[in-house]
C-alpha cells in the first residue's frame, strides 16, 4: 500500500512538472530565420564571385595562357608524334610533362587561395545577417530564434527572415 501511495505521489508530481514546462513553453516566443537564404538573396553575395576573381585576375591569367598551351603540346604531340623522331617525342613529353607539373603546382594552392577569400567575403554577410537577427530577436522579445535549416516544420507566423533581411537592407 505504501510502495502504491509513493508511485501515485511521484506520478502526480511528474505530471505537474511537465504540465509546468509545458506552460513555459507556450509563453516563449519562438522564431525562426533562413539565414543562408538571406545571405543567398543579398546583392553582395553575387558580388563576391567577381571580387575574388579581380582579385586573382593575373594568377588565373597566368594559368589559363598555360593550359592553352599544355592543349596545344597535347594536340602536337598527337597529331605529329608518327612523324617524329625519338629525341623530338621524349623532348616533346618531357615539355608536357614538366607544364603539367607546373600547372598542378599553381592551380591547388590558387583555388585555395580563392575559396579562403570567398568565405572571408561570405563571413562579413554572415556576421550582417547575425546583427539583423539581434536587433530584430531584442526588438519583438523573442525568447528563441532557430535557424531554418534545422527545423523540419515551422508555420509561416513564427518565420521572421523577411523582417532580418529588410533589416540587414537597412543596415548598410
């Protein structure tokens, strides 16, 4: 009878407990913004493409003039190589060989190089967009804003990624 009173006290308390957060729950005010889309929709994220690229411009310049001239060695070597000597094929494949390498050499660490400066670029947005959902989180006293990607299902009222991007307009 004891051990039947114990577990009908602890399960009453339980449930007051969670109807307790429950109602917790129910009185926050949750919101919810697709800060990729955002970042995705500003006129500076199309921007950043060509600034990188103008920045590299003479490095892909460079590269590019090579490769057209690695095609050429290649179609060379194809077309005439029946009609070469020996010593013209190895020193032909020997050219070929070393602007391959040249060329592996210069393009990893270039599209390195680029795609640091696209996500500093993209950063800058992100930090925008971040400032946006603070002052529009601070300004509606949300208690909780979640990132659109990791939400499965949310109703159209709690979105609030229109009201950050007008915002982020504003801001700059």
């Amino acid at each position: 009878m004891k051990t039947f009173t114990k577990t009908l006290i602890a399960g009453a308390m339980l449930s007051t407990a969670l109807l307790t957060t429950a109602a917790q729950a129910a009185e926050q005010k949750i919101g919810v913004v697709d800060v990729q889309g955002i970042v995705r929709s500003l006129p500076q994220y199309a921007e950043i493409a060509q600034l990188v690229t103008g920045e590299f411009k003479d490095q892909i310049q460079e590269v590019n003039s090579q490769t057209e001239e690695y095609n050429f060695l290649l179609q060379k070597f194809q077309r005439e190589s029946a009609t070469m000597s020996d010593a013209e094929k190895k020193a032909l494949e020997d050219q070929i060989i070393a602007l391959q390498k040249t060329l592996q050499e210069k393009t990893g660490p270039l599209q390195q190089d680029m795609q640091r400066r696209e996500q500093e670029e993209q950063r800058k947005l992100f930090g925008l967009v971040m400032q946006a959902v603070n002052k529009i989180a601070a300004d509606g006293e949300y208690d909780v804003v979640l990132n659109r990607g990791t939400t499965p299902f949310v109703k159209p009222e709690f979105d609030i990624s229109e009201q950050v991007l007008e915002q982020v307009n504003k801001a700059q």
